[in-house]
C-alpha cells in the first residue's frame, strides 16, 4: 500500500509523553513562542467583525497574492506576479500542490538526508518516489550537482534555510544546481519556508536564479503565526492555471480570517525584532551547547541547533534518559535522517533564553 | 500525467464573469448566506484574545474531537469514541486523508455521476481510478448494490444528502450496501457534509449501520462556517493510527482559531434556524422553478435543486445566456455530470426569497 512506508514525527510522542511533567524545558517545538505583530492580531480580529466567514478564491485574496509580490520587490528587488502565487493551507498544502503538479506516478523526487520528514511522506502519498541524498557538513549540508550525478532525478527538493541544519543555500551552488536542473530536465523546488530567519551570510531566494523555480514560503516561522496554517506557493507562469484549478479541488480555500490578518504580516520592523531575537538565541544556545556535543558551524537560519551526540550513545535513547531523568524534550535525528539520525539530536530555540540555561544545564548534570 | 484528466470547476469562470455585473443574482454560490452562531463569533474573538497562534495536535483539539462524539450522541444517540475523530482542513482536507488511507495507486473509487466534481479529481491526484456510476432519478440518485454487481471496486464514494441532486440514502439501501462492500472487501466512504440540512426522510447516517464505514462532515455547511475551513473525519478504530500519521505529515494540522470557535458550533436551537430558513427556501424555489423546468421529486436535503433544462438546449449555453442577458448565475451540470451534464443546471438557495423570485423572474422573462 502507498503508506506502507509512511513513517510518523516521533517528536510528537516526545510532546505527549513531556506533557507528564509539569517542569519539562522543550527544545522540541518547531513553532516560534513569539507572537505575530500587533497588526495581524488587530486584522484577524476586524476580519471577524467584518463578517468574512465565506470561502475565498481558490488561489487566495487578490490583496493578499499582491501582498506577498510586494514583499519579494522589498526584500530581493523581484517583480513577481501576484498570478504566480498560490495561497495554500499552510506550507504544507504548498508542497501537496506543486508535488502533484509537477511529479508524476513513479517519479523521483530527490531530497536531502537529514531533512524535513514530510518531503518523503508526501512522496509516498503520491505514488512519488523519494531518492535521499546524504548531505554532510563538508557542502554544509547542501545538495550539489556532484551529488545528483548520474542518477535518474524528476524533481529536486531543497530547503533553504533548511530545517534540521540551518544551512543556507550559496548564491554560486544555486545557480550551479539551477543549471544542473535545466540541462537535465529536473523541476526544482526551492523551501523558503525559514528564510525570514536568516542570521549570518546573504540568503539568496531560487526565484533571483531563475523563474523556473518553484518556491515554497509561509506564515508559519518568520512571520510567527503557524495556527493560521497559511503559506504560499510560487510557481512558474506555465503551471499557474493547473495549479489553481488543483487548488480549487483538494483545499477548496485557504482560511479566510487567516487571509485577512496575513495582509497586516509584513510588518517589517516587527520581523526584524522577531529574527534578532533568534539570532540572540542562537548565539546563546549554541555556545550552551558548545561543550557538549559537536555542534560544526555555527547554524545560518531557521532556528534549530543540530547536534552531533554521538560519544554519548544513541540519540533515540538519549533523548529518552533527557526527558525522563531532566526533563527535557529533544528531538531525536530519526525525525530527519535514516542514515545519521541515531548520531544526532535537534535542538529548537522557540523558547526564551532563561529556560534555554536551565534546559542545558539540566542536559549537562546528567551528562555528568 | 497524473492531472492529464483534472477538470476545473466551471462554476468559478462563472463567478468571475457575473462579478461584472453590479445587479447580478447568484444561484452558483455553494456557501450558505448565513453567520456562523453569534457564540461561535465570540469564541473566535476570544481566541484570539487568549493568543491561540499556535500549531494544535495534527488531529485536532481533544476538547473539539470530544464535542464532535457529543454531536453523533445527541443526533443519532451514537457513541463515537474522539479517538476515531480527526479534524481536518475543511471537508477536502477529510476527502485526502480518507482516499489516500484506504484506497491505493491504480485501485478503483466508485462515485456517482452526477456527484460532487472534485471526488474524482481527489482520485486523479492519488492516482487512483474513478468508476463512475450513472445514477438517476429511478433511484433518486442513489448508487445501489445493483450499480455495483460484476464490477471490481475497491472503494465506494456516497454522499448523503447528496450535491446536486439533494438526494438522500434511506436506512435500508445503507444496509444493503453496507452488506455488499463487506462481502466483496469494498470500503465504504460517506460523504454527510450536509447532514445538518435535511428536510424530508429521514436521515440515516452510515455510523449508525457499521463502524467500518468512514464518514466525512465539516463546518463548511450547516454550521455556517465555509471560510473557517474545518472538516472532520470518523474511522474505524484499524485506521486511525495510521491517520494521525497521515495528517501530521500533510496537514500539521488543522486552523486554530476556527477549532477553538467550532467548539461552540453546536448550538441546536441556531442550527435549527438554519435548517428552516434552507427549508423555506427550498420550497419558495422549487414552486419557482417547477413551471419552467423539468425538476422530478423535490429534493430532501443540501441546499441546490438539480433542474433538467433540456427542453431549452444546452445546459452551458443556456447558463451563458442567463449570465450576459438576464445577469443570473448558475451552475451547469457539466460540473457534476460527464453523462447528463448539458441537460442539467444546478440551482442554489444560499440567497433570499426576494432575490430568488427577482432571479427566477428574469431566466422566466428570457425563456418566454
């Protein structure tokens, strides 16, 4: 069956079983525990006020898809037609959507091994076939065309700033894969999911490279409003009308209130407070964390630490001893990696740098 | 490719031709007219309120998944366990989950024709054949055992009341198709999205024949909540391991704000008002439409009546013409019919009696 191979985000009975203790410090949590502006808040509430309980168009609000070009004019100087953009249930429904409409049956879809776990899910859902590509610290995590060399690929998937490593994609290597991926006949799908949340070297977005891209963003991470489930879908101008008419069939419509209050998102001194903030976090977690395990560069963006545990035992049953004996909740590396996840654990930043000590140093009593 | 046979919805070139027209009546629209309850306004307000930004679990709010069970208690005197409930991302979110759960690549989903467009494009998507089951008036399009004999099927879509026809499956076909997907391994899906808007019969929901049955609701309908975009789903106890899995991979999980203002959804006496005024309707439209169009027995439930324009022409010229000369919307049927398409138009009530008289009296000015 196609789910045989489905495999479940064991962070999640992490979270359940955490939920026993009333002290629990959580590294787990990929959701910031910062709120989104004022503004949006104000807007969800007006939405309400207003009445705006029926569906929208398929595609999203014509004000919000023209919000969203205005936001690539302001942050990389592209002009993006908002007939390009897709607004989908989440990110999540963007990956659905431009899978499907660009991969077919017993395609392939390469992704990189340690990456986000719903890639391959999703693959599987759609009869698509997922081709890992273990990535390392010596391409800082980056898939290159040296990696896809000779293997049959339809469909590229990378992430950048990439969840668990926080690495970000070099403008050279983008443009390198972009040409790759031309010569070759590959669809690339760029995540751009973190790239509101980038901390160190210039974050080059695939639509700068090249119009061909298919870019995935959202309101979940940077712009600090992941219960709204609202990300969107850049596409390349062919596969516009498919993709709308595919939206209108499997989501109907993306949440309207959520709509509304996402016109208020760009708002961009308060993204910048919100990204510091990360910043300041990662500088301080990373050098709690420093001692302890093998933490390699210093992670880009998103805000994840991705920790190499391996001198103490295996991740999945440290992560266990973490929980029970300091109560502290981790991710394990199997969430993100077949090939390394016993080696290592994910650490999130989503919590305030008090707790982040205390979380660290409870690891580090035990540890002994 | 897998999208090679994705149909779009008609209906939305016809929601964007009649906004051109400042006097246009619509009979297209597929959304109820009416609020949600004021107390589900005032939970959302407060949700927002109290800050819910965040992800909940990928099934949905325990205390939303409880008050679902309550529903199925005080309706139909069942006891659905909430662990057999995920909350979904609107009714399409239930559709994907429901499909991709128990039916595989290259296995058969029997739907009838006419039937809501996008179940077989949910199919196409997953890569799954769609059987379609002509069905009329002889069994008030119902799809019975006797559509199915001799035809290998691996999963059965019925909906109850149905779209477009209003239609619903009495207790004894339920039982008898319910017999006949258990002796041929057939599952049995049922679509009761509007099951809260039944006005004659009685209504026989498919968890009250066998818990093997897998049943689709949501918000969308008769609660008044399309844009909030909440679905649910209930399973048989053997698959919802394996659907939590599902949704926390493709959906993570459902819109926050609109779980916390679906937990005071159930509000009978408003729900009651809701059923009446679609009821009143249906009758004022019916008596409208029965001297110009052929429209068999009235329909039971949902809120379209299914008109046979044959006599006039083509349903889709007959739909053009009624947009550009009389400024009135409506749905031709080849948005839910391959076979009976052009003799059929769909005509909606989630307008008020004044404007559905103002509406039928020009299309009856126009036909002469």
């Amino acid at each position: 069956m196609r789910l045989d191979n489905l495999t479940p985000f064991y962070v999640m009975q992490i979270l359940k079983d955490a939920s026993k203790y009333k002290d629990a410090i959580h590294f787990e949590v990929g959701q910031p525990d910062l709120p989104p502006t004022p503004k949006v808040i104000k807007a969800a509430k007006e939405a309400i006020e207003r009445g705006h309980f029926g569906y929208t168009s398929a595609e999203g609000l014509e004000e919000l898809r023209h919000a969203i070009g205005k936001h690539y004019k302001y942050r990389y100087d592209l002009s993006i037609a908002p007939e390009r953009i897709v607004v989908t249930p989440g990110s999540s429904g963007a990956f659905l959507l431009a899978y499907a409409l660009t991969t077919d049956i017993g395609q392939k879809l390469a992704i990189a091994d340690p990456g986000y776990l719903s890639y391959k899910n999703f693959a599987y859902m759609l009869g698509i076939e997922p081709l890992f590509i273990p990535v390392q610290e010596d391409t800082n995590y980056c898939i290159t065309p040296q990696h896809l060399q000779g293997r049959k690929i339809d469909t590229l998937q990378i992430s950048s700033p990439a969840n668990p490593t926080g690495s970000i994609y070099p403008k050279e290597l983008f443009q390198e894969l972009t040409e790759y991926c031309k010569k070759n006949g590959i669809t690339l799908i760029s995540d751009e999911l973190y790239s509101g949340l980038v901390y160190d070297g210039a974050f080059t977005s695939a639509l700068q490279i090249s119009d061909d891209a298919i870019v995935i963003e959202g309101f979940s991470k940077s712009f600090c409003m992941p219960g709204f489930r609202l990300g969107w879908v850049v596409l390349p101008p062919k596969l516009v009308k498919k993709a709308r008419e595919l939206a209108q069939n499997i989501f109907l419509a993306p949440p309207t209130i959520g709509q509304y209050a996402a016109l208020e998102a760009f708002d961009y001194p308060y993204l910048e407070h919100v990204r510091q903030t990360f910043q300041k976090r990662r500088d301080t977690l990373y050098g709690l964390l420093s001692p302890l395990f093998d933490l390699g560069a210093k992670p880009q963006g998103a805000f994840y630490i991705w920790a190499d545990v391996q001198k103490y035992g295996k991740a999945s049953e440290l992560a266990k001893r973490f929980l029970e004996e300091a109560h502290v909740a981790v991710t394990p590396g199997i969430d993100f990696s077949q090939s390394v996840g016993e080696d290592f654990i994910r650490f999130a930043y989503t919590i305030d740098e008090e707790k982040m000590r205390e979380g660290v140093a409870r690891i580090a009593s035990l540890l002994g």
